[in-house]
C-alpha cells in the first residue's frame, strides 16, 4: 500500500509551515521585514550579540541564507555587526533601536499566529506538541 499525501505527517508540516509563513509575512508586511527576517531579530532581541554562527545555528539555515537576510536587514538599519573584541575574525550582530522600534508589533504578530495555529488545542497538548516537533527535528540532525 502506498502512502497518501493525506496521511504523511512531513506533508502536513510542509503545509503548516506555509501557512504561518504567509500569515506572517502579510502582516509583516507594512513593517517592510519578512517571516525570515523576522527569525533574525526574534533571536537578536533574546540575546544581543550572537556571532552569525550562532544565528545560522538558531534558524538551522545555510551560511548563504543567512548572509542574504543580514545584507537585508543591515540595507534597512535594523541590525549592526561588529567585530568581536576577542577574536576580530568573529562578527557578533546586534540590533539597532530602528528594530527595537518594530519589536513589540513584531511579538503581538507572532503571538497572534501561535494563538490561531493551536487555538483548538489544550495547553497539555500544545507541551506534548511541541516536545514531539523537537524529537522530530532531532531525529533528523
């Protein structure tokens, strides 16, 4: 027996996925920042100066992803590089007040988007949810 699109749980991520990232990027939109871009600032605004390592790392995205995102979001001042005082080979990427100005629409869009992707859900299933989507994603590391 073959497998049906209909009942293969990557098919459905993939389509989960596609809706939230165009939910978000329609409401990003008047901010001028995509969903991606958006991944950048979410960690930036967590911690300041991570290295873009620990960025790609963060968004489990390729180096060239990354680098096009930040050549974006510095093209529209809401991030900062500067070289570590450590190691001057390592950049860490800080966020510039420009983005600390978007930060508090940009959190109330993503919690609007949590709420409506797990509005039929209890609180007990979105933890037991959320624990299989990381075993999930570690089993394919």
């Amino acid at each position: 027996m073959e497998p049906s699109m209909n009942n293969l749980l990557g098919y459905w991520l993939k389509i989960t996925y596609r809706h939230i990232c165009n939910y978000l990027d329609e409401q990003l939109a008047p901010f001028g920042i995509t969903n991606a871009q958006l991944g950048v600032l979410l960690l930036l605004w967590e911690k300041e100066g991570l290295t873009q390592k620990d960025l790609q790392e963060g968004l489990g995205i390729r180096a060239a992803s990354l680098s096009h995102l930040m050549k974006g979001l510095e093209a529209k001042g809401l991030i900062r590089r500067q070289a570590d005082e450590r190691d001057t080979r390592v950049n860490r990427v800080y966020p510039t007040d420009a983005s600390r100005e978007l930060q508090e629409a940009c959190l109330r869009i993503t919690a609007e988007g949590e709420r409506r992707l797990t509005e039929h859900l209890t609180a007990a299933e979105k933890e037991q949810l959320l624990g299989q989507m990381k075993q999930m994603s570690d089993n394919l590391k």
